[in-house]
C-alpha cells in the first residue's frame, strides 16, 4: 500500500483541505431547496429539517468510534471506502420519493463524512510536527469556513436554475472527483497503528474526556456552531416565507455568514497576543452583548439587512472562538490524533445537534427577536463553560496530560 512521503506529502495535504470543507457542503448546499423538497417529499418544515439533524447526529455520533478504528487500521482505505458509499448516497436520494429513503442516506453520509475528515484531521498530526502542525491544524476551520460561504450560494443558484436535486448531483460528482484523485495521489499516513483491545481504547477515551480544558472546548465548539446551523436552517422559511423572498436571497444570507465564519477564523490564526483564555472570555463577553442588542432592537426593526448585519458579527465572533479552540483542542494530544480528532468534532457537532434540534423545538424562530433568542441560550452555555474552566485554561497546557 502506498504510504505519504516527501514526494506525495504536499498533494495529500492540498486534497485533505480540499475534503475539509465536506461536513459544510453536505450540510449547507441543499438549505435553499428546504421549501421545495418539503414540497416535494409531502412533508413539513420540521420534516426536512430533519434531514440535517440526521446527518448531524451520525456524523458527531460517528467519530467518537472512527477516531480509534483509523488509530488502528489507518487512514487511506478507510478514506476511499467512504468516498465511494457517500458518492453512490447522492445518487439514491435523487432517485427516492420516499422522505425516509433520505433520512437513511442522510444517516449514512454522516458516518462517511465522519471517516473522511477525521482522518484528514488526523493526516495532518500525523505528517507535520512544531509549528508546522499548529499552522495546518489553525488552517483547518478557516479551509472548513469556505464551505458555509460557497455553498449555500452555489445552492441557491442550483435551486432557482434546476430544482432541488440538483445539488445532490453536486455532492455526488464531488465525491466521485475526491475519491478518483486520493486513489491515484494519496496514500496512508498513520506512522505507529494502536492496539484496538477495548480496555485500552476506553482508557484513552477517559483520559481525554475527563480533561476540563479539552472537555470544554467540545462544549464551546459545539454552542458555537450550534448559532450557525440555527440561522442556516430557518434562513430559508424566513427569508421565504416571513420576506417572501426567493433562495437566491437565502443563499446571499447565507454567503454572508459564511464570510463572518471565515473572516472570524482569520483572525483567530492570526491574533498571537494574549491568553487562550483572555481572547475566548472576551469575544464571549462580546457576542452575548451583541445578541442582547438585536434582541432590543428586533422590537422596532423588521428588516432582513438589519438582521444579517447582527448575524454577521455574532458568526464572525463565533469563527474567532472556533478557530481558537478547535486549534487548541486537535494538537492537545497528539499520541492519539485519530482519537482526539473524532472526540473534538464528533463530540461537537453531538452538542450543535442536540442544541439547535432543542431550540428550534422550543423558539418558532421568524425573525430578528426569535433568532436572537436562540442565539442567547448558546451565548450563556459558552459564558458558562468558560467560566467553569477558566481555572485550567488559564494554566499552560500539558501536551498529553
């Protein structure tokens, strides 16, 4: 089996930046088709929504466990076999009239996912060490960021021009293109392969949990995606049905929340200056101000440019806290990257789940105000885990420990 050298290193790199984005396209690209599947299918707004959480739960559920298998058995045919189920999914939710078809693939293309990017996450650990490992692994959510940017977009203009599945051609061709370009070019990074005898993968599993620093950042990473995908899956019924607008607008919206996710995760590489803890206290501190703003204000504005201004500052904070963390959380234990990657993301996107389904559940979110709500109980679980675990965050990491 090929493995990656100094020959290969460097297109195995390109191509598992150009896989990172994968969660984000699977998730987003399709968010302007919402009315138009629930239409097509015969279903509600609550039924389609459904097709995301679906893919949220097995994907975050999913790494859990992918962490130590590719720990154990590598990285590359894993990958491929992945890429070719996640293809073929596509195609047969385009082929099904049956709602429950979709939510089968959707669950099938979180587990997929979850094998692909972790193991591109852990790739990176695997190949780069010092500060090289620090630059590509801050990389990750700013390359993962461009996804919420040009999806939703693209989707948008797929939806007006071809209907809804014309995005699940999309995922399709892009999976096959990945899947043909890792066959010839990449190849297996994993250096030293751990034992899989569950008592010991359970040991590891503790470890890495019961450690407050890393624990909460699982937390903090997942209360902040969770304010994303809350505005991605109400963007389409507010922006179609409260503003009677078309998805070409939800994709513009969505364009622009991406960019603050983006921008907010430049910054994050980029500022060095002060603590860990310093720079996360304050931006939380900030963002649930400027929550509690649009709340205020959503009293006498009903405008959709004046929300998305405040949906772009609390993404763009949100970005910056992302950035920040995951960074922090992916290089804390490097002797168990696969593990560490699977519990950071799959733990995460466990908690956007549970946390966008149970307020989306509670808060009939039609504009400004009801966004802003949701947005605030996710403001106050950041505050609150950060406070909690300041103590460790303030104290100098032990890689490992």
């Amino acid at each position: 089996m090929r493995r990656i050298n100094e020959h290969n290193r460097r297109i195995s790199t390109i191509l598992s930046f150009i896989l990172v984005p994968l969660s984000g396209l699977a998730t987003d690209v399709y968010l302007p088709s919402f009315p138009d599947m629930a239409a097509a299918f015969n279903t509600t707004e609550a039924g389609i929504q459904q097709t995301m959480v679906l893919f949220l739960v097995s994907y975050g559920i999913s790494q859990f466990f992918v962490g130590s298998i590719i720990d154990s058995f590598g990285r590359y045919r894993l990958n491929l076999m992945a890429l070719f189920i996640f293809t073929a999914s596509n195609f047969v939710i385009i082929a099904t009239k049956d709602i429950h078809v979709v939510y089968l693939m959707r669950v099938i293309q979180g587990i997929c996912t979850a094998f692909i990017i972790v193991g591109k996450r852990a790739l990176l650990v695997d190949v780069y060490t010092g500060e090289q490992r620090k630059h590509y692994t801050s990389m990750l959510s700013i390359i993962w960021a461009t996804a919420p940017i040009v999806a939703p977009f693209v989707g948008g203009f797929l939806q007006n021009s071809f209907g809804w599945t014309a995005s699940f051609y999309l995922l399709g061709i892009y999976g096959l293109v990945m899947f043909l370009l890792e066959w010839t070019f990449s190849g297996e990074s994993l250096n030293t392969a751990q034992p899989f005898q569950l008592p010991a993968v359970l040991k590891v599993y503790r470890r890495l949990i019961s450690t407050p620093d890393f624990s909460a950042g699982v937390l903090v990473l997942g209360a902040s995606y969770s304010m994303v995908m809350v505005f991605s899956m109400a963007a389409p019924f507010i922006v179609e049905h409260t503003f009677h607008l078309s998805a070409v607008t939800t994709g513009y919206c969505a364009l622009f929340s991406g960019l603050a996710l983006f921008v907010g995760g430049i910054l994050g590489k980029s500022i060095k200056t002060g603590s860990l803890y310093g720079k996360l206290i304050t931006a939380g501190i900030i963002q649930a101000a400027i929550v509690i703003l649009m709340f205020t204000t959503g009293t006498f504005s009903g405008s959709l440019q004046v929300m998305m201004v405040f949906v772009v500052l609390v993404h763009g904070i949100g970005g910056f806290v992302y950035n920040v963390f995951l960074t922090y959380c992916l290089t804390r234990f490097p002797q168990n990257a696969g593990v560490a990657s699977g519990i950071t993301s799959g733990g995460s996107y466990l908690v956007t789940s549970v946390g966008s389904s149970a307020v989306l559940g509670f808060i009939t979110i039609s504009g400004q105000q009801s966004l802003a709500a949701g947005y605030f109980v996710f403001s106050l679980l950041i505050l609150g885990v950060l406070l909690m675990a300041g103590y460790k965050l303030r104290a100098p990491a032990g890689v490992g420990a």
